[in-house]
C-alpha cells in the first residue's frame, strides 16, 4: 500500500492507487496511524478496494511523516561516494542527524539560504520506522520499518565541512526532502535491489542500486538501537551513491532555478525546483 499525507483544504493522509488519492476517512496525523497500524489496516484495504478518490494532479502532496521525532541519516555508505570524498571505507558506521525542521514536500521549493554558494544533492532511500525498536538484532530489523520512500540529504559543503560535526550543515531548512508517499514494507518487499538516480536539470548525476550499501539497513537498524529507542514514524536516510555535485571537475553546485529530481525503483521520485531565500 501507498500512504500518503495531503493538502486537500487540510492535511489528509490518503492511499495512492495508480494516479489517484483515495481519502482513507482516519482524522490522524501519519504517525498516529502507524501507531495503529494493526488497528487500522483493514479500513485502509476496504477503502482501496472500494476505488474512487481524486486525481493526484488535483491535490498537493506533502511530506509523508510532517514532523518525525528523529531524522538520522548515515554517512560515507557507497563504496563510490567513499571513494569521491577521498576517505577509507569506515570500519563503524558514520551517523550524523537532521533537523526537524529540514523536513519537506516531495516538490516544495528548496532554498538556498542567504550567504551560502555550496548546496549539494544526495539522493537516499528512506525507511521510515514502524514500531518501538530497542536493541533489535539485525536479523529482525526488517519486522521494525514501516515503509520506505525517496530523500534528498540537501547539504551545505562549506558548513558541513566548517566542523567535524555534519549536523549543521545538513540541517538547513527545507534540506530534507521526502516522498512522495510511503510505500509499506509489505509491498516492496527486500529493500537492498532498489535502482537509486538523481537528475539536475535532466541530467543523470547519481546512478546507483541499494545493493551496493556498505552497511546495509538491517545493519544500521541494529547499531542505532543500541543507543536509542527507536519510534514509529522516526526517519533514517541510508546513505549516497557516487555523484554529488561536490567531487565533480569542476565542482557543480546546485544554483536558483536548478530542477533535482531523485528516483527510487518502486519507491516514485521526488522533483523540486531550486529557490534562493528571501
């Protein structure tokens, strides 16, 4: 199934089928129904059955989770983007956060803020966590996401690199794109065959598969959970492919007026136009 969260005169959260939003009739927010997931899935199944709903075209589509308790996003993960950044493989996973506040649309402007020259794209699979998650094995990560959907880890290079921090710099506002609904864990089934891209302005900049993840999303799962609990509708972006506008020659920063669109097999794509902050 495919859960989206709408603007049709108010937030909504719908089921997509084909090129139409079904109204799924629950008044919660996203992360309130995979809460009740178990609880509701079965109204949710009647309402796609019954068919109906509106265009997509008719309706703004929103980002899926508005306000995740956590963003947590995994750095150096592609063997090629690793090799780009002119850094080793690492032997532990590189965890850096998002702000709350980065989150947005699936095709909502993202700014260029003021007195900035280095943004850069980073196409990601996202899962998107379903259930309470406390030191979770690897081998029963899979039982705790939710769903999956397509992100962009908007990046700032000169503030990321000001520190040995990363936070800042991947945290300006608008910054992490996602979308443009969550497809459930059901429906995809395994995660790491995914063919991932990402265009600027019609042109293919990143080019991978999620079977090329160094540590793949069990494995991230599990080393997360050890420190924290994990929640339902917490976000983890799993990594970069090789690409980023950063490692070209010359370096290809994205500008105003600038289309990024990142593609993620069976997941959708999300496409936004660049804008500089008023």
């Amino acid at each position: 199934m495919k859960l989206a969260t709408y603007d049709d005169g108010g937030l909504k959260i719908g089921i997509v089928a084909g090129d139409t939003i079904i109204d799924s009739g629950f008044a919660g927010t996203m992360i309130e129904a995979i809460e009740r997931w178990d609880e509701l899935r079965g109204a949710f199944e009647a309402k796609l059955a019954a068919g109906g709903g509106k265009p997509l075209t008719a309706v703004k589509l929103c980002a899926p989770v508005q306000r995740p308790g956590k963003i947590w996003a995994i750095g150096l993960n592609y063997a090629d983007h690793i090799a780009e950044s002119n850094m080793g493989t690492p032997e532990r996973q590189v965890w850096f956060t998002k702000a709350l506040t980065s989150i947005n649309g699936p095709s909502d402007p993202i700014l260029i803020a003021r007195g900035t020259m280095t943004t850069d794209y980073e196409v990601e699979l996202v899962a998107v966590i379903g259930k309470r998650a406390k030191h979770v094995s690897a081998a029963d990560a899979k039982d705790y996401v939710f769903g999956y959907c397509v992100g962009n880890d908007v990046t700032e290079r000169m503030w990321q690199h000001a520190s040995p921090q990363w936070s800042l710099g991947k945290s300006f506002d608008t910054h992490a794109p996602i979308g443009p609904w969550i497809t459930t864990a059901d429906e995809l089934g395994d995660p790491h065959s995914l063919g991932v891209r990402c265009l600027v302005n019609g042109e293919l900049r990143q080019n991978s598969n999620t079977a090329n993840l160094v540590f793949d999303l069990w494995q991230q799962i599990e080393h997360l959970s050890v420190g924290m609990t994990l929640e339902p509708g917490d976000i983890i972006f799993t990594g970069t492919p090789g690409g980023v506008g950063a490692a070209m020659d010359p370096r290809q920063f994205l500008k105003a007026g600038d289309v990024v669109r990142c593609e993620i097999d069976q997941l959708g794509a999300i496409e936004a136009s660049m804008a500089q902050e008023p």
